[in-house]
C-alpha cells in the first residue's frame, strides 16, 4: 500500500501568503485537520471522541463553520502525532484565525452566512460569478447598490441601508488592491434593461460597466438571452478560485435569509463545467460592450 503523503502544514502557506485573511486561515487549518486526520486513517467519531465531542463538531471543524478552540485544535494535534514545536506555531495560527475581521464595524448587517464570503473573496486568485437579477454586487456603482438594499430590505431605517451599501462599496475598493483576485462576471442581458433605481441610476450604472471593461482585474461578459436559455448554472453563483495547494475552490449559492457553501469536488466539477459551457457561448468581451452601449442608448 502507498504511503499517505503528509499535508502541508499552514505555516508553510503563510509562508506563501503572509497577509492571509482570519476567515481564510480558518478554512486552512480546518483543511489541515482534516489531512491530518485522514492520513491517520481516523473517523470523524473516533477524533471527536478523543476530545470529548460529537463527530459533527470535528466536521464543523474542518470546514470552518465553527471557532477553533486552541484547546481541541492542540489535543487533536497531539492525536495526530504532530511535533510539540509544530503545534505550539499552529497555536498561534489558531489565534490569528480568532481575530476580529475588517468588516466587524458594519456589526448586524453582516449576517454569519456572509461572513465566510467576505473573508474569502480576497484571498481568492479568481472569482468567477454569474447574475441573473442584478449587476454583481462587486460592480455595482453607490446609487445602483443602493436601490438594490432598498429593494431587499424595504423596512430597513436609512442608517442600515447606509451601512450595507457602504460594506458592499468596500468590499469593491478592496479588490481594487495590488494583489487582489480577478472578477470575471457573467451578467444575463435581462440585468441590463431591468430598471433598478431608474433611468439616471441604470445609465451611471451602465457606464461604469463600460469602465470596467478597460480594468486589467475584470473580465465581464454579456451572456445573452439565447446563450443563457441554452447553457446555465441554473441561478446565480459565485465560484472562488484559490491559487493551487493553498485551497480548495468554493461554490456560493446565496438565498434571501442564507446561504450554501459548496467545495465537494464532485460540486465544483459541475458549477466550473456549467461556467464554462456559459462564459464559451456568451459575448466576447468586444461584443459585451457594443451590448452594453445599446442597453445605454434605451435609456438615453
């Protein structure tokens, strides 16, 4: 039997990414753990029982939907065999990945089922997302991101609307760092003639999309109503891409009041396949802006 190759230790990857965020840490050393407890050959049940606890926190653990505890991460290293040395520098990852993130001040209007989104997104090396309703909320300019608050949250005070359209517009500048993913949007032609906020915020909205066309970070992509009723991913999707050996790809489905994190090969395999059957039949960038500057002309 072949041996089971020992995984890379986060350190090594903080080693490749020495400004990796808390909520990327977490899925690393959650990843880690997982490894290493395969390479052990050791159930989910049998790890959590070494820590007094149930096989789904040991699941939740590995794939950080739950907060490390220095204390388990340390015992299951232990049971694992890692090195005292090992485990004392882990420890301080652990510590890292606890670390308030910088959207904490927005507070309530970053519900837990986002939280991993944000925390991710730039860290990632590619973000790939398809839209259906709206301009893709990484594009959206203040006005536009506005009336799409308001319409998702029509009794909310004007303060909370503020504080969601300014978390959204920071999210955006900082994609705009050096070292920032590549956004490669697919957006149904539908989103370009539907009236959000009006004729003004839909032309402003518009033109900076011609914009963004110019920005060596973005690829964006009209897919019209032929390319999106014969290839489709079947709503809207947003799928990250990490740089090899850092970490797994991840597929975000977001709904009303939650959302659904997917990173089973056999997931990623179709939501990539789906992409990618869609980004070959939708507009090339070239025709995406003669798209565009027509959808700017019906509301001129």
């Amino acid at each position: 039997m072949p041996a089971v190759p020992q995984p890379v230790s986060p350190i090594q990857l903080l080693e490749r990414r020495p400004d990796m965020g808390a909520k990327a840490m977490a899925r690393v050393l959650g990843n880690y753990l997982r490894a290493l407890r395969e390479s052990r050959g050791m159930s989910p049940a049998a790890a959590g029982h070494h820590i007094r606890a149930h096989a789904s926190k040991i699941s939740r653990m590995e794939t950080a939907h739950v907060s490390l505890k220095i204390r388990d991460v340390d015992d299951l290293l232990a049971l694992y065999g890692v090195s005292a040395d090992e485990r004392a520098e882990i420890t301080r990852l652990v510590q890292r990945s606890a670390q308030p993130d910088w959207w904490q001040p927005y507070g309530e209007v970053v519900p837990d089922w986002l939280q991993q989104l944000i925390g991710l997104e730039r860290d990632a090396h590619i973000i790939r997302t398809y839209e259906t309703q709206f301009v893709p909320g990484l594009l959206q300019t203040p006005a536009y991101a506005e009336a799409v608050v308001v319409s998702g949250h029509r009794l909310a005070p004007p303060e909370e609307v503020r504080k969601r359209v300014d978390l959204r517009l920071e999210r955006q500048r900082r994609m705009s760092e050096p070292g920032a993913p590549v956004l490669w949007a697919l957006i149904d032609e539908g989103v370009l003639y539907r009236p959000v906020g009006g004729r003004k915020v839909m032309r402003d909205q518009l033109s900076y999309l011609l914009e963004a066309l110019r920005q060596p970070g973005i690829r964006l992509q009209i897919a019209s109503y032929e390319a999106s009723a014969a290839a489709t991913p079947g709503a809207a999707v947003t799928y990250l891409r990490f740089a090899q050996g850092f970490l797994p790809d991840v597929v975000y489905l977001e709904h009303m009041t939650s959302a659904v994190y997917l990173d089973r090969l056999e997931d990623l395999d179709k939501y990539r396949a789906a992409l990618d059957e869609l980004s070959a039949l939708a507009a090339t960038p070239a025709a995406s802006r003669a798209m565009l500057e027509a959808a700017l002309e019906h509301y001129t």
